[in-house]
C-alpha cells in the first residue's frame, strides 16, 4: 500500500532536503518571467527567488550551481553559473529591455542552451504566470518542446494563485503539473515552490527541519 505524502512545511527556510545527492554534479537554471503581466501577477517572484538561493547554501554539493536567465519576448543569463560553495549575490533582475508585453519559452532556447553542460545534470525553473507561447504542443508529438532538445535533463513550472490557472495547460508530463497551487505575492511561498520544485527534480523528499 502506498503511504501518503508528507505534508509540506509552511515555509522552506523551516524544511531540508531530505536523503544524499547523488549522480553528477547539478546546474539549476531558475528561469524569472519579467514581462509587465508576470511581474504584476508575481510581485513577490524576485525576492522569493533570492530567499531561495540563500536556502540553497545548506542542501546542495558545493559543486553544484545555480544560474538565473531573465526572460519575457527575449532573454539574458543575468547570473552566471555559480558554485553553490562559494559565495555570491544575485543581480537585481534585468529590466524593460527584455520586452514589456509578451513571453515566450522560446526565448530561452539559446540562453539556456548555452548553459547546459555535458559534465553536469542541468534542469530548468521557470517562474512565469504560465500566460506564455512556447509550451511544449504534445498534439504534435512535442515537436514545439525546444527546451527538452537543448540538453536539459528535466523542466519544472509551479503554478500560482495569481495567474488564474490551478495548472499550465499542455504542461503534461514529463514536465508534470506542480504539486500545489502558490502564492505569487508572497516571497516565502515563491522560495517554497522553488523548494518544492528542486526536490522533484533531484528526487529527494523535501522535510521538515
């Protein structure tokens, strides 16, 4: 019989990563949507994104990094790949440049291409209101999906309260929907989804402390 899933710590700095790391070393790309509809619909998406990378110091390898790739109708790695080991600072997120109006996932094709590394297990984030072109068409055999081609291991994409929809339509697996619906007003809820979202990706259970 299948035990039921723990429950969920109400915010991440009270929770851990369960179990070891184990396979090569990890790159995270968290990929911030900063198109004007996301960033009213998300205010909290950038500072939560920051607690989150606070977080992160404890319960990755030292040799495993974060990168974050700013995107809307086009995108800029605002921070390179960085040794969870060794300290750093997040840039402040990149601005109107990147397009006021639209997102697409499209986007980030070249960026985050660029980042994938054949030494390392490189997975993708992305924080958005799920209101983007680019979601992968699976009715034509996922032929639209280019993040899946471009050497990424895996895709994850929360979902929040704010953006209307309990899940992104067409974001079937292997990208399933998250496992809850978040706050994007509140950073300890958008660090929480992160949270939730790493655990996925690296199959370790997120704990309470």
């Amino acid at each position: 019989m299948e035990l039921p899933a723990a429950p969920l710590p109400a915010r991440l700095v009270c929770a851990r990563l369960g179990g070891e790391p184990f396979g090569p070393p990890l790159r995270l790309v968290v990929a911030l949507d900063v198109s004007l509809s996301s960033l009213r619909a998300l205010p909290a998406a950038a500072p939560g994104l920051d607690a989150f990378a606070v977080w992160l110091g404890g319960e990755l390898r030292d040799d495993d990094e974060l990168a974050v790739v700013d995107f809307a109708e086009t995108a800029r790695v605002r921070l390179e790949p960085a040794p969870i080991g060794r300290p750093f600072a997040l840039p402040a997120p990149l601005g109107p440049e990147l397009g006021h109006t639209a997102s697409t996932l499209d986007a980030l094709t070249g960026p985050v291409g660029a980042l994938c590394a054949v030494d390392r297990d490189t997975v993708l984030v992305v924080l958005s209101t799920g209101e983007l072109t680019g979601l992968p068409d699976h009715n034509s055999g996922g032929d639209t999906d280019h993040l899946a081609l471009i050497g990424l291991r895996a895709v994850r994409m929360p979902a929040f309260h704010r953006s209307g929809l309990g899940r992104v339509p067409g974001w079937d697996p292997p990208h399933g929907p998250a496992p809850r619906v978040y706050d994007g007003r509140d950073a300890e809820d958008v660090a929480l989804a992160l949270g939730v979202s790493l655990a996925a990706l690296t199959g370790r259970p997120l704990v309470v402390r």
